[in-house]
C-alpha cells in the first residue's frame, strides 16, 4: 500500500513490460500466497468436517486437534526469531504465514465451537483469552504497517533506547539557549516562559495518544506557546528563541517517535503473555477432552 | 545528539544490544543516562567512568575510550562519580516476565478450580466442566456429580491418565439409566441390522448414544434436538426436505397389516348403513360414532363391541352353535360290554345304530380316529360313551388334556348330568328326548348330540375352542371349526386368523386375533391424531386423509394367514396430503416431526435420587 | 558554498608534509643511489619539484626483516612495491599457505548442529571472549617502539619450505607494483627465508618512477601488460573470440591513466563537501574521444548539464567503459559531425583507466560489434525525482558498497529482529548499529558495506583485517586482531566498531601492564561460515532489510 503518491507514470520507451506480479512486493506476494493456501485448506476442513457429520461422526476432534496445531505453530514465530542462526525460512515469510493463519485460526475456532460464545466457565476464559490475543494480533499488524511509515515520514531517525539520551541533550542545549540569551540580552522573559511552560515539553516526550492517532497537538501547542511569548521578545531574544524553536521542532519528531515505537513495542505485552496463557489452557482442555469425552 | 555530524561514528556510537534485560534508571526517569549502561548483575553501572590504575604511583585514568581530562582523585577513586541509579528491565524484560506470570497464574487457576465437582455438594470443578448439563440431567446427577457418566473423574492420577488413551464406550453411561427395547447399540434399538453400506462406513453399524446427543449445553440444552442429515447418515435414500425428495408413502399407507378384526368400512357404510332394515340401529355419526376422538392418539381406538356392534351382530352370534359330540353309527352296540337290564334274548337281537352319523372332527381328532369309519372309531368311541356314562364330562378331560386343551376352559359350564341323561338313551339305543334350551344358551344336547351356544359375543368356551382348533393348523380336521360359514366359525367372519411372523415355516400353528389392532405398538411412527383433529376439512371430518374406497372388498386377505397382506377399505393415504400442510415453509417438517428413532425408550431406574456409588 | 570570509591561514601543505619513513636520511639516499637498479635511472628526467632524491627520500624507506617474516601476503591489499636489497625470499606458490599460519579466520562453514548450539550458547554479556589461546602468527613488534606492531611472522620457516613449493626471490628482485598500482590483491605471499633487508616504496613514489624513467617504466609495464591488462581485456566482452594475435596487437596499444586522490577516503568529506564541481575531470561532454575508456579500478562518474549544475547518468567501476557509443556512431557513420561525446566522465575518488585507441577498434572490433546501446537519452527522459536516490549514492561514496546493508524504513517496524539475529550468530553481540545516512524511505545503515576499494584493509598491521580469497567479504581475524583502531578511524562510513572484551563472567579484560581496555575491531562478517547467508536479511519480518550493491538496486 503505497501512500506516497508518486507522478505519471511516463510512457517510458525502453522499459519491459513487469507483470503486475512482480510489481508487488515479496511480502504482499507471499500473503497471497498464503491467502490462496488457507483458504483451499479451509475449504477442504469444510467439506470434510461436512462429511463426518453427515457420518454421524464428531467434528470437534478433527477441527480440534488442527486447532491446537495451528495455534503451536503460530506461536513458533517466536521461536523462529530466536533462531536465525540456522536457515528455517525468511522471517518475513513466517510472519506472513503467522498473520494469514491467525485470522484463518479465528475462523477456524468457530467451525471448532460451533457458537461464537461458549457455555462452559473455562471455556469462556479460553474463548475470551483467544479473541483478546486475535483482536490484539490484529491491532498490532495495523499498528506496524501505519506506524512504520508514519515514522519514515516524520522526517528524523531515532533508536528508541537513545531517545531519553537524545532529549537530554536536546534539554541541555535548550537550556543553555535561555541562559545565553538571559546573559546576552539581560532579560528574564525567554527565561521565565520557558520555566513556567516551554520546560514542561522538554522534560519528557510528550503528547503520546496525539501522536499517535495523527493529531497536531504539539505543533498547536507550540505555536500557541510561541505566539504568546514572541511579542514581548526584542531582536535578540527572538533570535534565541529562533534557536530554541528549532530545537523544539526536532525534539517534536522524537516525541512522534517515541510514541509510536513505544507502542510498536508494548502491544506485544498484551498478545505475548496471553498468548502463552492461551496455549496453557488449551493444552488443559486437550487433556481435558482426552480424559472425559464421550 | 540528533543533530550532530558526526553522531554515527563508532566512538560516538556504540552497539545496541537488544538481549540485554536492563536499561539505565536515570533513562527511565528521563533524566541523563551514564554512557556504560546498567551493569551484567543489573546493578548501577555509572557510579564511575573507569578503575584508575596505579602506575608506579601515579594513578591513571582507565576509561574506555580514552582518558578524561580531570583524571583521577589522588585516594585512587574515579573522579566522575554519580550515584547509583536503580536499573529497570528493558521492554522485552518486560515481556519475559509477564509472559511467566501468566502460565503460572493459568497454573495455578487451573489447579485450584480445576478439579473436584464429585457430587453431594461437592461445588468444585468450574475449570473442568465444559458448561452445565441439562436441567434434567442435572437433578438426576447432583448427588455423583460428574462420576454419574465420566467414570474417570476423582480417580486416581494414574486411572485418569490410561482413560485419555482408552476409548471410553459413551453407551455405558447413558445405559445406567435409559433403557430400549432393543440394544441400545443398534440403529433404532431395533433388532434388524443396519446394512453394511448403509452410508458407506462401518462406523454406523455400531451406534453410540454420543454420536447424535450431546450433553453440557447449558440448563437449557436441547439434547434431544436433531436435524434430518442426521437421520440421512445411514438411511440410503437421502433428500432435501419432505417436500422434496421423501419418498412416497407405501402403497397401502397406512395400512401396513391387515386388520384384526375385517371390518368392511365400504360395505357398511355404503351399503349396511343405509339399508333401511337397519335403520334403528345404524349409527349417527359417519367415524366419530365407533372411533373415541377423545382417545386420539397415534390411532384412534375404537369403541367396545358391545357399543359399536352388538346391536346388528349380536343376533348372529346366538345362533352359531358349535356341536361337540356326536353319536356316530355303531356296527356293535358300544354298551354291550356293560350291565343291561335287556334280556338276554333282546340282547341277542340284530344291533341296530340309533345314530348313522360320524363322529364329529372334534371327537375324532381328540380320539385319534377317523370319524367316518365305524370299524376304526368303535372300540374307542364306545369305550368313550361308556366313560361319558360312568363319569360323565370328566371323559372328556384326559382327552382334552392329551390333546394340549385346557378342559377347564373349553367343557366349562357342561352339567354333568347332561351326558348322564344321554347317554342312558343311547345306551337303551334310542334317542335322547331334549329339552329346548335354546333361549339361554350353554352345553346343550339334541337327540344325538351334545352343543354349545355361544351365550353371546366374547363367549369364552367358543373361543376356547377355535384357539384350539387354530393351534392345530390348517391342515387339522380340527379346521372345520373356523369354517366361517357356520357354528363357532362365525367368529372367524371378524376376527383374522393369521400365521405369526415369527413362526418357522413348518410351525402349522395358526392364532385367532381376538382383539383390535393396537396402533400405539408402533415404536417408531410418531404420527398423534390429535393435534390434526382441529385442522379438518368441515364435513369431511375424518374423510380428511381417511378416504372411503368405494367398492373395496378385503375379504380376500381375510381368507389367507399372512397379516402383512394389507388390505383397507380405505383408499392409501399419500404423501401430498400431508405436505399440503408439512411442507414448503408451513408447519415443520423435519424427520422427528412423524419418526421415532428410539425403540420404546424406558427409565430404567426409579425415580429419585440415585444412590452414591 | 563556503564564505569567503577572511580567517585563520596557514601554508599550502606540501606534498612529502609526510614522508614515508621520517626516518629516512640523507646517507641512506646516498646508499640507494648506488644499488643497480636505481643507479641506472637517469635524475635529469625528473622534474624539478620531484627529484629522485626527494622520492627516495620520502616515498620510500628501507625494511629490515627476520627468518619467517610475511612481507606479503596473497589475497591482501598492498599499497607498496619492494626491491630486494640484500637477502633471500620465498615465494610461495600457489596454492598458498593455509589461512591460519597466515592469520586468516577458517570460513569453513559450521554443521548444523554447531550452528544451533549457538542458540544455548550465546551470552548476553557484552563482548565475552572464551579463546585465549595464541594465534598461529607471531607479532613482530617494532624493536624501537615496543609496544608497536609492524608485522607478522612465520613460527616455523623450515616446517612451511618442507611443506610447500616456493620460488625464491633474491637481490634486485621488484615485486608488488601489480598490487601498489593497480589496485589488485597481492598474487602469492611472500615471507624472508633468512634475514633481508628490503626497499619499500610505496605507490605514489613507483608511480613517477614509472612515469619518468624509461626503464621502470618497460618493466612494470610490460609486466603490466603480461599479466593484468590481458587478463582485464579478455574479460572485456567486446574483446570475446578475437585470436590471440589480435589481442596481442591491441594490448601493446592500450594506454594507462590514473586520475584523481588514491587515498580519496581522507578527503572523502571535504570531496564530498566540495561537490561534483571539483571532481577530477577524466573527459568532457561535447568533445571528441579519441579512444575507449576501460575502467580498470575505481569509480568514475558519468554526468550530463543540467540547467547550471550537472546530472549523474551512472558511476562506472571496475570492468566499465565508456565511450562506446560515440566511437562506434563516428566509425558507423563518418560524415557525420556529430560524434562528440554526450557525457563527462569525472573521477570519484580515483580511477584507473585503460585506453583503447579508436583505430584500434575500427580494425578489429567494431566490424562484427552489434551497435551499443544508448544510455543517456533514457536519463534524459526521466524526471529527476527518479535519479535522485543515486545520486545521493554517488553522493554518499556508497557506489563503493558491495552488500551495502538497506533498510526500507517505510517496511521498518523498528523492531531490532535484525540486530538481535546478528547478535545470535556472533555469541551475542551485534555487528552492526540500526541507524544511518537515509534518503526518501532508505537507510543506508551504519554495516559493513564490504567495498569495492576496502580502504579500512591499508595501515592495519598484522592483517588481521583481510579479504576473504573467495574474493568477497571483508573479514576481521579476531584473534590477531591487537585493538589499534586503524581500521575503524579509516573507514569512511564508520562501520567498524571498536569494542572492549570481557571474560566469561563478563568482567572486562585490560591489559596485564598497562591496565588500559583490551579492544578489538568488530564488523559485520557478512556471517562467514554461518548457514543460510547474512542473518539479518532471513530475520527482518517485514522483508525490509537487503544487502545490496548500488548498481543493481531497483528501488
């Protein structure tokens, strides 16, 4: 999905004819791929599933057993990042499986119950664990493909862990600028408004859910704050302030930063750890079933 | 910073390290994080820059890197201290933990909810069962619990663990309680055997209660509740909807049998009915005056003979006597070997039979003689009167008995003076003066002979006697008597005799259907009579599905053995009548709407709470 | 660009500001002067500003070796040419010693049972070092300076000439100017049998002895000639299925160039600063070529006028040419005029070219050539929006990158997959960091780009930074590694990282006299001997990693 529009594309002479194949990309071709696979598997789990209860025979252990396969399997795409060290597949392809199984899992967990919402406590929990893991797996896949660009396009590059070193240093300079212009000029106003609100910003990112849903808030902010202080500001100090605004123009792209890798990375303290209570339990009912099923 | 040129150069820039598990304090506080990092215990790593060393005195900074311009202190400590900051997990630190946390915490829920629910109050077991059972079930099962159908719950670890890998036969525990009156293993608990290709799969020969109930659906689970591709698992002939596929009705619907009792609905109605003779004693309605509406059921059972019948055919039935003994012809005379008071020269006289008759079948057959052959049956025949006029009735019982009668039954109410009288005339070789006692009915005798009559419809000793003579077959002299043409044979004017479908073929014994058939045997037709009675046409009534067949004539199947050889004097009813009202979106229409699957399904426990095992 | 303000000011600096050796005196000049084959270069050829002595003096410096010293070794870049002053040396003939006497690390590749075991037994403990045992190469420390490295050794000569074949080199042998001049690896190793004293001079000295003495110059470059420019022609494909003869003929008719700063990477920024205005310019639009350009080594950057400033159409590297179209038009059609070049040829850096003269071509190629086919009109066409991530490439010198390590930061979700699978597969530390120059959604990140021209390989002492003879990654020997940090102050593009080890209890080694950090030079090894490849590339999950090289990048 390219949201960059780019211009016409020219009628461009020597150019060979790509089929729209190969104008995709390897991700968006293998999730095809993985797309046509799960859906024929599902078909064919229809049909078959179709047969057994035209046979009188139950359905539940068959969808049951690929079930609990599926959900193993997708829960070794963590195990296969830890271990690049050995060839198993490009990540990149595991992650497409991961994605298109997952939802393909949903489906798969209904034909397994039958309802949507089951009678039973644990397996209410179950059932309730095993949406909370796909509701947030779906969330997490939207959030890395908005968010990815979103960062690219916000103009700078940082590590997440340099972050707080970056805006100290940042806060020093900022810092440094008021009091130079205090010095240079002999007057507190600079100084003051950055104490009573500018130094707020400064302290730690700020801004975070607006950020994250795309709102302007801390160029409002800014501007808000800039307009109030820039009158009372003579030549000199405004071109303190010029500097000071430059910095805040930058510390501004950490901030957007930060929001979005830090949510890039603690979505997955939701759908990890479920997902391990998850497994435990199925394997619970596993056992359960083999024990007491009739 | 960000903004430097020279920011990615290595000594500005170091490895980022991913796997580490803690990040700098002051970094988490947002404050300014010391450039070496937590240390690998997870401790401060920034409390000094470096480890000064001694070089022959002096001490020299050690930083990595380079060294700082202050150097440091002259006790030997670092110069740049800071104090310690409390190191944090990183985000995957994080993770990890959490991750643990939550299979332990599902540990321990599942271990502390997951067992117990043993019954008798017993409240534990939320993390094991899979929902409530049925509010039926529940109340049967409160005092074993779980242990009522999964025989492996609270038992030992090492019972629950060779449970996961035995197949557990489901039928046993539902069998503790409901009961068929086939196997409960069998399709339709019925005792005909499920063709091998019955929907291709071996699987359906044996069936198993699981296959079509289920259990733990909640209070209100339906586990009765089925669809109709589960019937069409077995049954070849699958389709969509009554509508749409079911196979037509057989040919005689619903008249599968012939009746027991040949009852011509044609000819009474079309003819005997409106015969002006019988006027007084037709009856008003059309069916509703023998069938008992109020009664209606799978049938509609009619009413007592003496309400419906007796009116007409009672008269008949008087007058079907039934001659039990004759006098036959005598070369000799049969007394002669007793006392007379003759003289000798009377005795010596020609012997002249009072009677030229033979015996009757009956005598004949209890006697082992042909009946029409003086010379066979005399000394047995005569040894028979002698007897009658000893100890009168009570000849008659060793015969009876040898033959596999019931003398009580069958000479019930004969006076034993009756063959005293007779046979002191036909002992002086005359014959017997009678008394008329025709009007009361009972052992009576003629001249030669010794009857009965009937008192009445139901007479016990008359049926006594045909379900003798029906015992002996067809073939037997013995079958005169179910001539329908006359004597007790009138009866069989009504009632069927038929051969059971359960007797070898060689077995000649034949059995008289004394009573009404009764529909509501049939364990798997579902079809009541009564809700439909609402939706009659108006003056059709019955005549609704039952139509009249004009002109029908069933006594041809009365004259053979075989009940199954239908015959109806009503027209078969087909399937399109039903389906003008079961079909196509109206009323239900699913197979359970007019089968039974189960085979006359019984409790086979009290009702009450089930003792703990 | 810059201001002309006025400021600080100091002299021009000079040529030999730094000499070779400042060691050098004027009596060892002296004493050079009389050795044969120096003696017979005639001093008046030389110019005024470059006199004989003033090369010797400081171009070049005299080497005394031991038993089992390694002059140099094969598959090694070299800078420097050697003449034997006094004393014998091996040549090892091929195939060559094996990589661990010469210092190199075993790329054999891992089993897989080895290769997983990494995933038990990689600790997360920065840097920990469990193999202290010693490097089969001896260091050679320098006598005066004891704790410089000038080279490795040998440990068992006698072992080495029983094992392998090997030539001997005595006085007045010349060799190494392949390697000084032209850029190529050092063709077979060459270690001192007994003690030698030996001539080192390095390339800018060879260079104006090649250039103005007649007979230094037949010699290097008929041996030139004989070797690599026959082999550069017959890889030439418009040179295929001609006879020996004919090759013969065109190769006693190539020309040499050079062009521009040999050691462009010291001056990379302020080249870089400076723009494509103050390129060395090799040819003009416009003018007439009057032979084929092949490009033997370096980069050369090919650029049309664009309004007042000038347009990349490509860079050229090694096995290029340029010129083709023009000469061939002007053979094709010879009344027409316009035959001129259609484009510059600038030098990034340094180029190294072969001429071809145009009759040479019309004799015996153009005949059965089928006509080239046109480069520029096809950059004329295109917006410039399209070009611009090349020329930021040109730009940024990554046109030098072989796997240049590119991060599509719009795929990117900032996850360190990457970082953390490198790590797995170097005991867990990474070897790369995930940040970098960016262009649009690319990020060139700061890894190993395994050069082309491997600057980072000259000045490291004992070759523990190498490439491997396979011909393709630019390797690190860990153990013979001493921690000088050459190699990472060289490298332009700050891809070699500098690191202190530590123990297994993850405590840090210092030195046992001085106690300062031990280091070592760390990079990205392309995975040397892991399965499967460069791990970062099979762990990114969203395919946003490649290891590329900027020519055949198709963004």
């Amino acid at each position: 999905m390219n949201l960059m529009p780019s211009p016409p594309e020219r009628e461009s002479e020597h150019l060979p004819a790509v089929s729209w194949w190969d104008k995709l990309s390897q991700r968006s071709r293998d999730m095809i791929l993985f797309v046509l696979l799960a859906a024929s598997a599902i078909f064919g789990l229809l049909l078959l599933t179709d047969a057994y209860e035209k046979n009188l025979e139950r359905t539940d252990t068959l969808t049951g057993y690929i079930l609990f396969g599926l959900i193993i399997f997708l829960g070794a795409l963590n195990s296969r990042k830890k271990m690049s060290m050995i060839p198993l597949g490009r990540a990149s392809l595991w992650l497409s499986a991961h994605v298109v199984f997952g939802i393909a899992a949903i489906g798969l967990f209904w034909l397994h119950i039958g309802t949507i919402w089951p009678v039973g406590l644990y397996e209410q929990v179950l059932t309730a664990i095993f949406y909370l893991v796909a509701i947030s797996g779906v969330i997490g896949f939207l959030l890395y493909r908005i968010g990815a660009r979103q960062l690219t396009q916000s103009g700078v590059e940082v590590i997440y862990e340099r972050i707080p070193r970056e805006l100290y240093e940042i806060r020093e300079q900022s810092e440094k600028i008021v009091l130079k212009c205090t010095e240079e000029t002999g007057s507190d106003t600079l100084a003051k408004h950055y104490e009573d609100t500018l130094s707020w910003f400064f302290r730690k990112p700020r801004f975070y859910w607006q950020n994250i849903f795309g709102l302007q808030s801390s160029a409002h902010w800014m501007r808000f704050h800039a307009a109030s202080v820039v009158r009372y500001l003579d030549e000199k100090e405004t071109a303190h302030f010029d500097e000071l605004m430059t910095l805040i123009s930058v510390k501004r792209k950490i901030d957007h930063h930060y929001a979005a890798q830090d949510l890039m990375k603690k979505w997955l303290l939701i759908h990890l750890p479920l997902s391990i209570a998850l497994l435990v339990l199925a394997s619970w009912h596993w056992f359960l079933v083999e024990v007491y099923a009739i | 910073m960000i903004l430097d040129q020279d920011k990615f150069k290595q000594e500005n820039s170091a490895y980022e390290r991913p796997n580490f598990p803690f990040r700098c304090g002051r970094a988490l506080k947002w404050g300014k994080p010391c450039a070496h990092g937590p240390n690998n215990d997870g401790s401060c790593g920034g409390v000094t820059e470096c480890r000064p060393f001694n070089d022959n005195g002096r001490w020299l900074c050690r930083k990595t890197g380079g060294s700082c311009g202050d150097g440091p202190l002259p006790t030997g400590e670092c110069s740049q201290r800071q104090l310690a900051c409390q190191p944090a997990r990183t985000i995957r630190g994080i993770r990890m933990r959490m991750a643990f946390t939550f299979m332990a915490v599902m540990v321990a829920i599942i271990a502390a909810f997951g067992f117990g629910g043993g019954g008798g109050g017993d409240e534990g077991g939320v993390f094991l069962s899979p929902g409530p059972i049925s509010g039926i079930h529940q109340n049967f099962t409160a005092d074993a619990g779980c242990e009522s159908c999964h025989k492996p719950h609270n038992k030992s670890a090492g019972s629950v663990i060779a449970a996961a890998f035995t197949k557990s036969g489901p039928s046993e525990s539902c069998t503790d309680c409901h009961g068929f009156a086939g196997s409960p293993t069998a399709a339709h608990n019925a005792s005909f055997t499920v063709g091998s290709s019955a929907a291709g799969s071996p699987h359906l020969l044996k069936t198993q209660c699981s296959m079509c109930h289920t259990e733990h659906m909640g209070v209100d689970g339906k586990i009765t509740k089925m669809t109709d591709e589960q019937c069409h698992a077995c049954h070849k002939v699958k389709f969509d909807s009554f509508t749409n596929g079911h196979p037509a009705f057989s040919a005689n619907f619903p008249s599968r049998q012939r009746a027991k009792i040949a009852f011509n609905h044609t000819s009474h109605f079309e003819k005997h009915f409106v015969d002006p003779r019988n006027k007084a004693n037709a009856p008003d309605e059309r069916c509703v005056s023998c069938h008992k509406v109020s009664k209606a059921a799978q049938g509609v059972p009619v009413k007592s003979y003496k309400q419906m019948c007796s009116s007409c055919h009672d008269d008949a039935i008087k007058e079907s006597s039934m001659v039990f003994f004759r006098l036959p012809e005598f070369t000799n005379d049969p007394f002669a070997g007793g006392k007379t008071t003759l003289s000798m020269a009377e005795a010596k006289k020609e012997f002249e039979s009072a009677s030229t008759e033979p015996l009757t079948p009956i005598i004949a057959h209890l006697l082992k003689v042909e009946a029409d052959d003086p010379e066979g049956y005399s000394e047995a025949a005569g040894q028979l009167l002698r007897d009658m006029k000893e100890t009168g009735a009570e000849a008659f019982v060793p015969l009876l008995e040898e033959a596999g009668g019931n003398p009580v039954s069958m000479l019930h109410g004969m006076p034993a003076e009756l063959t005293k009288a007779l046979t002191s005339a036909w002992a002086a070789n005359k014959e017997y003066e009678p008394i008329d006692s025709e009007a009361t009915g009972g052992w009576f005798a003629t001249e030669l002979t010794i009857g009965y009559k009937p008192s009445g419809h139901g007479d016990q000793v008359v049926k006594a006697w045909l379900d003798f003579a029906a015992k002996h077959g067809a073939e037997s002299p013995l079958a005169e008597l179910m001539d329908p043409s006359e004597g007790p044979g009138t009866c069989i004017k009504c009632h069927a005799v038929s051969k059971g479908a359960k007797q070898a073929k060689d077995d000649k014994a034949l059995q008289i259907e004394w009573g009404a058939v009764d529909r509501s045997k049939s364990p798997f037709f579902a079809y009541n009579h009564e809700p439909h009675l609402n939706f009659l046409k108006v003056g059709a009534y019955c005549e609704t599905c039952h139509k009249v067949d004009p002109g029908a004539d069933i006594s041809k199947a009365f004259k053979q053995f075989d009940p199954m050889i239908a015959s109806s004097s009503f027209k078969p009813i087909k399937k399109e009548t039903c389906a003008e009202c079961h079909g196509r979106g109206a009323v239900a229409q699913n197979c359970l709407e007019c089968h039974k699957y189960h085979n006359e399904p019984v409790i086979n426990k009290s009702m009450g709470p089930v003792a703990s095992k | 660009m810059s201001a002309t303000a006025a400021g600080p000011t100091i002299a021009r600096p000079q040529r030999w500001d730094s000499p070779f050796d400042s060691e050098m005196t004027d009596a060892m000049v002296e004493g050079l002067l009389e050795v044969k084959e120096i003696a017979g270069i005639q001093t008046d050829k030389f110019p005024a500003r470059i006199p004989l002595e003033g090369i010797l003096k400081n171009d070049t410096r005299i080497i005394n070796y031991e038993s089992g010293d390694i002059i140099v070794r094969q598959g090694d870049y070299g800078n420097s040419a050697f003449l034997v002053l006094d004393g014998d040396l091996r040549v090892v003939v091929s195939p060559g010693l094996p990589s661990d006497i010469m210092g190199r690390i075993d790329e054999t590749q891992r089993t897989f049972f080895n290769s997983l075991s990494q995933l038990w037994t990689n600790r997360w403990f920065p840097e920990v070092r469990n193999d202290f045992s010693k490097a089969k190469t001896g260091l050679r420390h320098s006598e005066d300076k004891a704790d410089t490295v000038r080279g490795v050794f040998l440990q068992d000569v006698p072992a080495v000439l029983d094992q392998h074949q090997t030539v001997v080199l005595s006085e007045g042998a010349l060799f190494g100017e392949l390697a000084a001049l032209g850029r190529v690896p050092r063709t077979a190793s060459i270690f001192a049998e007994g003690k030698a004293t030996l001539l080192e001079i390095r390339w800018q000295g060879l260079r104006e002895l090649r250039n103005y003495d007649e007979g230094w110059r037949r010699i290097i470059n008929q041996r030139y000639r004989e070797t690599a420019l026959r082999t550069h022609l017959n890889e030439t494909s418009m040179f295929h299925g001609l006879s020996d003869e004919v090759m013969s003929k065109i190769s006693d008719q190539c020309l040499f160039e050079t062009y521009g700063s040999f050691e462009w990477h010291t001056s990379f920024k302020q080249a870089r600063n400076r723009g494509i205005e103050q390129e060395p310019i090799i040819a003009r639009e416009r003018e007439y070529p009057d032979g084929l350009l092949l490009i033997r080594a370096g980069f050369a950057r090919e650029s049309i006028k664009h309004g007042n400033s000038r347009r990349t159409v490509t860079y050229l590297g090694a096995g290029d040419h340029y010129g083709l179209e023009e000469l061939y038009s002007a053979w094709k059609n010879p009344e027409d005029a316009g035959a001129a070049l259609q484009s510059s040829l600038t030098s990034l850096g340094y180029v190294d070219a072969i001429r071809v003269p145009a009759p040479v071509l019309e004799e015996f190629v153009f005949p059965n050539m089928d006509p080239p086919e046109s480069r520029i009109e096809k950059v004329r066409s295109r917006p410039i929006d399209q070009d611009s991530l090349l020329e930021w490439a040109v730009e940024e010198r990554f046109i030098n990158a072989r796997q240049a390590m590119v991060i599509d930061m719009d795929k990117c979700v900032r996850c360190d997959d990457c970082v953390r699978a490198c790590a797995s597969t170097h005991g867990g530390n990474p070897r790369f960091r995930r940040h970098g120059k960016t262009h649009d959604h690319w990020m060139v990140a700061n890894a190993c780009m395994h050069c082309v021209d491997p600057v980072c390989m000259i000045g490291c002492p004992t070759g523990a930074i190498h490439r491997s003879l396979s011909g393709g990654k630019v390797i690190i020997n860990d153990k013979t590694c001493i921690g000088c940090g050459t190699c990472a102050n060289s490298c332009p593009y700050n891809n070699i990282s500098m690191v202190n080890i530590a123990d297994s209890s993850g405590t840090k080694i210092v030195d046992e006299t001085t106690h300062k950090p031990i280091m070592k030079a760390t990079k990205c090894d392309l995975c040397t001997g892991q399965l499967g490849g460069p791990a970062c590339v099979r762990a990114c999950p969203n395919d946003a990693l490649k290891r590329v090289s900027f020519n055949e990048f198709d963004a």
